[in-house]
C-alpha cells in the first residue's frame, strides 16, 4: 500500500446531519417534475399526435372486439340453421380479425414512435446532466462516489427513458380502455357493472395499501444500486 493511500483521511459527506445523498429524494415538486420530464419528448407535437390517436384507435379495437364476442354466442345458440349460422359466423369472425388487426398496428406504430421520442429526450436529459455536472463544486465529488455519479447517467436515466417509454401510453391507454369497458358493461348489464365496481374498489384498495411500501422498496433498492456501482468502482480503480 502507498504512502499516499496510507494517510488518506475519509470524506465525509457534505451537508451535516439527516439530509440524505444519492439523489433519492423525492421531488419538492412532483407535478412539475413530471411535466419537464415529459417536455423531453414534446419537441415533436405532430409525433404526439400520431401516438394519441393509435392509442385511441387500439384502445377502441380491443373493447370493439371484445364486445363482438357476444353476437357470435348469440348466433351460436340460436335456432338459425347450420349453413347460416356457418356464414354469419365467419363473417363475425373476419370483422373482428380486421379490428384486432388494426389494433396491433395501431400498438406497434405507437410503441415505434415512442421509443424514438423517449430515446432522443434521455439523450438530451444525459447531456443536460452532464452540463450540469460541470459547475458543481468539487466538494460535491467528495462526497459521492464516482460509480454513483455513473448511476445517475445508465441506470436512472434508463428507468426514466422506460417511464416516457411506457408510461404515459399505458395510463392513457388504460383510461380509454376503462371507459369503454364501463360503457359496455353499463349498456349490456348493469348489475354485472355494480358487482365489478366493487371489485375494482378492492383491488384499489390493496393497490394503495402495498403501492407505498413497493416506492419505499424501490427507492431503498436505487440507493443500493447506486451504492453498489460506487463500489465497483472505487475496488477498479
């Protein structure tokens, strides 16, 4: 061992007592945080719109064809002869096939479109964060460690670019695709739509319940994360 590494003091971190490093706080502003993220991927409205409406178009599909299946039960346990019950169900079935059909490519070219735009605005966000990193003082290299500065710029931004990714359609998506559904359950039986509120205010219940102990989990394994990476880092060097 060097002379130099013998009488290395350690760093201790800056900031004095109770306040937490790593980057893992959480916003002061989380509606404000959440609105520049996504200004990373609305440089190109026209973009915005083509995904919107392919998630709107796929969320339609999907309960249009599910709601198809009802006139083919319906035909099939009719007193309708073979052959036309033959005809009317193939007729049924290639309207849905065309409908799924077009909702798969709605899917595609959405997901297409969105990996393009939430690429091209981590990109953006990591060269941001770079600047950034240029004018802090050099304290705060003292206190984080190099493979935790590193996190910040794979893991993290990953995560990020799987947020704007993913997200953001599938919230969307999924209020279309709710809608619809409870429209379709409320015009085809009411009764059935009254027992399934109950089980979607269950199921939201326990999603409150452990939704918070999973961020508590999450935010501990990112400090872990980027725990782990210092060391690495610091054991390479």
């Amino acid at each position: 061992m060097s002379e130099n590494t013998k009488n290395r003091v350690p760093v201790k971190p800056q900031g004095g007592p109770g306040k937490r490093h790593g980057g893992f706080q959480k916003p002061k502003d989380t509606r404000r945080t959440l609105l520049r993220l996504l200004g990373y991927i609305s440089n190109r409205k026209w973009l915005l719109v083509i995904v919107l409406l392919c998630v709107l178009f796929s969320a339609l599909s999907g309960v249009a064809g599910t709601y198809m299946i009802r006139p083919i039960l319906n035909e099939l346990v009719s007193d309708a002869p073979i052959a036309s019950k033959i005809s009317s169900l193939a007729h049924t079935l290639l309207i849905m096939g065309l409908i799924f059909l077009g909702g798969a490519v709605c899917t595609y070219t959405q997901a297409a479109i969105m990996t393009q735009l939430a690429h091209r605005g981590v990109n953006r966000l990591r060269g941001e964060l770079f600047e950034h990193l240029q004018k802090l003082p050099l304290k705060y290299y003292d206190a984080h460690s190099h493979g935790e500065l590193m996190s910040r710029f794979s893991n993290d931004a990953d995560y990020v670019q799987q947020m704007l990714e993913q997200s953001v359609v599938s919230l969307f998506s999924s209020a279309l695709s709710f809608i619809g559904v409870v429209c379709m359950m409320i015009y085809t039986c009411a009764p059935l739509f009254l027992l399934t509120i109950l089980i979607l205010a269950a199921s939201f219940f326990a999603i409150i319940k452990f939704g918070g102990k999973s961020r508590k989990l999450y935010r501990e394994q990112q400090a872990a994360l980027g725990k782990m990476n210092g060391n690495i880092q610091e054991i390479i060097e």
